[in-house]
C-alpha cells in the first residue's frame, strides 16, 4: 500500500508570495493532519482535517489555511509568506484522525521544506 | 496551561545500553491522549505510541516500553538494548481533544 505523499518535497519562494501545499493520504484514510517543524518553534500542529471538514486548528495566524477534498487529499496554503514560515511542513494520515479520540496509527509523509528568502 | 517537557535535549549511549527518555507533561484536563514520535534523521515522522489519561498500564513492545504515571504527570520510553538504528529525534505530544503539544524533542545518540 502507497505510503503518504507530499508534493513538492522542496520550495523557495520570496517574502509576500503565496504557496500551496499538497498531501495524499494513504489509501482509506479520511483524515489528515499537518504539522510546522521550525529550529526555533520545535513542532507545531496546525490543523486537522475529516471527511473535507477542518475538526481542530492549532495557533496559527490566519494566513494559514487548508483543505481537504473528497477524495481525502489535502492542500496547505500559506499566503503573504515571511520569513518565519520557513519551515518543514509535515503531514500525517489515520483513517479517523488523532484528535478525534480514536485509537488510529497516523502514518507520515516525508514533509515538504519551504524556504521563504 | 498546557505543556509538554522533555527535559534530556540530547542523550548518548553505546550500543546495548539501555535508555530512559523522560517526558512530564501539564494539563488541567482529564481527558487526554499522550503520543511519542521517532524522527529519524531522514526527517519523516514515525508514530510510536499513543496512550489515553485512563489507560495507566504500561506497554511493552519489542525493545521498547513506556511508563505512564499521573501521579507524576509523566509519559517515559525507554529502549532496552539500543541500536544504532535508534538514533534519532524522540518526541512526546499531548493532545485533549481541541490542541495538540509537542515536547521539544530528545536527540538519542548511540554508538556503535
């Protein structure tokens, strides 16, 4: 079974610019979640997402969006980029999700690492 | 307020050694869920374990194990007889429900 792909692996874009972000699930799953991973901030969750509906976000200012389409991918979306959104963006797959109280293994991807110059 | 401590910011053991990593977490809630992650140095996330606020029993799998105590509010893994395979970034997550808390991460180190 294909594990969770995130694509691009790789981005640079400049101060002010906007990015999207794009997750598939494994095979069945509905949720998927996503993650910020910074030297600085450590990792932070951002969002969860079921069945297309946004079930939790994390602290995240509202220039951080996403959503989820029916056939469960994901995208992440980040407009007005700064310098601080540099990051590796992770996301994780489950088949109910982890914020839900289920008991599901979430499976990662292998993160798409944005530089903003 | 909530938070999660992992206090050991970098750990380093030879190979068969057995090691603790400490995790103490703060939440006024009585209802959560405790996770820990491996992140290898490729970088992708690996899911470890996940215990929820009622479920106190300890769990054993293969070389890992994991101590849950609320009295103490902490969440330790140890590995037994490390590897060099096991060196990587661990971390602990709280999550009830609505957030989700990350540790700051233990790097393991083990040597050959």
């Amino acid at each position: 079974k294909a594990g969770v792909t995130q694509t691009p692996r790789y981005l640079i874009k400049t101060r002010g610019q906007q990015v999207t972000l794009s997750c598939s699930p494994i095979s069945g799953h509905r949720s998927v979640s996503w993650y910020q991973q910074t030297p600085g901030q450590g990792l932070q969750f951002l969002f969860e997402y079921f069945s297309e509906t946004q079930r939790n976000k994390g602290n995240f200012p509202g220039r951080f969006s996403g959503r989820q389409f029916s056939n469960s991918r994901s995208e992440m979306n980040v407009s007005t980029l700064e310098l601080g959104d540099s990051a590796l963006y992770l996301c994780a797959s489950s088949l109910r999700g982890v914020t839900s109280g289920s008991t599901d293994t979430q499976y990662f991807g292998p993160g798409t690492r944005l530089t903003v110059l | 307020a909530q938070k999660v401590t992992q206090a050991q910011t970098e750990i380093s053991v030879v190979e068969k050694e057995d090691v603790t990593l400490d995790c103490v977490y703060e939440t006024r809630d009585t209802t959560y869920y405790l996770f820990w992650y491996k992140q290898p140095p490729s970088g992708e996330l690996v899911f470890l374990i996940r215990r929820n606020s009622f479920d106190e029993q300890n769990e054993i799998s293969g070389r890992y194990s994991w101590n849950f105590q609320k009295s103490t509010s902490s969440f330790n893994f140890t590995i037994t007889a490390s590897q060099v395979v096991d060196s990587a970034v661990y971390f602990c997550a709280l999550n009830n429900f609505n957030k989700f808390y990350f540790g700051s991460g233990t790097k393991l180190n083990v040597k050959p």
